[in-house]
C-alpha cells in the first residue's frame, strides 16, 4: 500500500537528515480513515501523486497494517482513484509509530 506523505510529515531526525513523522499515519482529522493507495492497482507513482505538487510518498504491506498493527484494510474507491482504501482502526501513538518504522520511502517529499 502506498500513503501519501504531506511535506510537513516530513521531519528532521536529529543526525542531520530527515525522517517520516508518525503524523503522516494518522486518521484524517475529519475523522475518516487513514487513506492509502492499493500500489498494485495503480498506474503508478505519478498517478497517486497528481495533484499533489510536493508530496512524497510511503509503501507498507498490508500485513504490516493487519497483523502488526490490528487495523483493517477496506477498499473504498473514488471516481478518479478507484484504487482508493482506507485503513480502519485506532491510531495510538504506538500503532503510528510502528507504522513509521516499517514504511519505506519510495518518493521523498519536497517543501
């Protein structure tokens, strides 16, 4: 799965370089849940990042999400994304976190 990642989410590690914020593995503030992209229904990169100038983006399994971090996995497709998903549950600061570690930046965000 990808995320999006906001250039705020984006957040200096303390050696001198960056690191993804556990912010970026939030629920939406609207209440909604975590959106992500299904990475093997896309067209690709450039496809979950259009209209999106500055953004990076994130991968994880959905394994990680499941069975790491208990959260549900659920497709929820868009008009224009029909790859669109959420991931459902409570993000504690643990489960963030935990999905931080195991994310792998795939675009880095820029300001």
């Amino acid at each position: 799965m990808w995320r999006r990642i906001f250039p705020g989410w984006w957040v200096p590690d303390g050696a001198g370089g960056y690191r993804l914020s556990s912010a970026a593995f939030d629920n939406s503030k609207d209440g909604s849940p975590m959106s992500v992209a299904l990475a093997d229904e896309t067209p690709g990169q450039d496809a979950v990042l259009a209209g999106f100038a500055g953004y990076g983006l994130a991968a994880f399994t959905a394994a990680i999400a499941r069975h790491e971090c208990f959260q549900a996995v659920a497709r929820a497709p868009l008009p224009d994304c029909a790859w669109h998903a959420y991931v459902i549950g409570t993000k504690t600061d643990a489960v963030r976190n935990h999905f931080r570690r195991r994310s792998v930046v795939l675009v880095t965000p820029r300001e």
